[in-house]
C-alpha cells in the first residue's frame, strides 16, 4: 500500500463555489465577526490553535487550490509538493496574503505565473514546490529557511486556515499552534518505512494528542526562533495519519535537507 493511500495528505481540493464561499466555519469568529479564542479543549480546534493576530505572522499565505504556503521571496511562495501539478507556467493559482481574515478587503491577491515543483517528486518525500508571482508582495517579510540542521528541535510554531478538526472544513481566520519535536525514532515506530528520516520531520503531542495540522494546512510553514530571535522555516506541512490523534505526530517537509536545492530553484523562477 502507498504512503498517500495509507495516509492523510493535509491539503484539500477547493472548487470555485467554495472558494467564493471558502467554506469558512463561522464557530471560529464572534458576533462582530472577530475571531474568538479557542476553548482549550483538545480535538477541538490549525487543530487545538488559537487565533493568531493580524500581522503575526506577515509571510503566511493561502492559496487558492486548498493549501497554505510563505513568503520565500517578495515574489515566490514556498510550499508543499503535492498541492501543485507539475512544473511550468501557470496562472491559475492566486495567493492571498497580508491578512489573517480571508474576507478582509486588505488582503492582498496576487496571481501566479509559473510553477516549480521539486525534482524527482514521486508522492514520497521531496515535498517542496515553488510559486512565481506575477508581481512582488513589497510590503510583507519574507520567512527565512534554515540552512542546517541546528534548529531541527525544541517547540514550533504551526499556523494555517485548515480544519480544526479532523474531517471538518477550512477556517476564515489564520489559526496558530505550537507543536514539540518528535524524534526520529519515535517517528520511525509509529510509520514505518512510510517515513523518510534525512528529508521529514515529526512534530506533535504523542501521549493525548490534541494541538496539529489538518487537511487544508498542507504546503504550509512550521517554524520557530532562531538564536537571534527572528522566525525560521524548519518544515513545511506533508502529511500525518488523521489529525491530533494521540500517537500519531504531524510529518513535515525537512526544508534544511533541501534549503540549497530550494534556493537554486528560485534562481531558476526568476529568469
């Protein structure tokens, strides 16, 4: 059995009417329309998330086939393999960005251009793709990657407009959690030869589950502080066996085992 048969991709497929409705789930906003914080119920609500404020996190961006995705350049997003088709122009995908509202009229829209999907991708690891923009996003910070593997630990930081809960529909507003490490061990028991150890990385609550990404999430970033204090992509949202079940952790794109091969193929976007 494959990997994508066995397991949940996180992203979803949106068709047009959804995307003028987004299928947004008004339980995560209150009566003036503001985002309501999250009960802290495990299961419940990115899954077990809070509302993350406006400006936050100014490198996050939704796309329009479903996934989520960052700010690489001022003109490229960097995201998840599977949500894209393929390499080439393309035009057909708007990013949104600038907001945590996807309803809110200073969302900025920017169509895309081309596509550059990782090389060798087969649905098995290597889940990296890169969107050219037709125009540079100048007034929001880009999310920078991380180079090694120095800060492949400790506690990160997920955010996306997935489900908050397993099976449920796409949120209106951007939703923040923060999920710990899981070693690769650990990770390697629960999947089995499904995971890729040198290009994935495992993160969740392993013992009652509760806080993870969800369908819809995918293509997104998990990151974290670096030393001096600034955001660092460490992973991008792939894939995971339901969402915050107890044992079964998020697996997450590895970006410091293709940061080098990621840079060179925003050089090649650019020309």
């Amino acid at each position: 059995m494959t990997r994508s048969a066995k397991f949940l991709k996180r992203s979803v497929a949106l068709g047009a009417a959804t995307l003028a409705a987004l299928s947004l789930q008004p339980s995560t906003a209150g009566a003036a329309g503001a985002p309501t914080p999250s009960s802290g119920t495990p299961g419940t609500r990115v899954v077990g998330g809070v509302p993350a404020a406006q400006g936050e996190f100014p490198f996050m961006v939704r796309l329009s086939m479903g996934c989520g995705g960052s700010l690489y350049r001022q003109d490229i997003v960097l995201t998840a393999a599977h949500c894209v088709d393929g390499s080439g122009n393309n035009t057909s995908i708007t990013a949104t960005a600038g907001v945590v509202d996807l309803q809110s009229s200073s969302a900025v829209k920017v169509k895309s251009t081309k596509v550059l999907q990782a090389p060798g991708y087969n649905g098995n690891g290597k889940d990296w793709a890169l969107i050219k923009l037709a125009r540079p996003i100048t007034n929001l910070s880009t999310l920078r990657t991380t180079t090694d593997g120095r800060y492949d630990q400790g506690d990160f930081v997920v955010a996306g407009w997935g489900a908050a809960r397993e099976g449920g529909g796409q949120q209106r507003y951007l939703r923040k959690a923060t999920v710990p490490f899981v070693d690769t061990p650990t990770c390697q028991r629960v999947y089995g030869s499904a995971y890729i150890p040198g290009e994935e990385i495992c993160a969740g609550i392993m013992r009652t589950g509760g806080v993870d990404t969800c369908q819809g999430d995918s293509g997104g970033p998990m990151f974290r502080k670096d030393d001096a204090g600034a955001w660092v992509q460490v992973g991008i949202v792939s894939w995971g066996e339901g969402c915050a079940r107890p044992g079964k952790p998020g697996v997450y794109t590895r970006v410091s085992a293709f940061s080098q091969a990621i840079a060179k193929a925003a050089d090649q976007l650019r020309r």
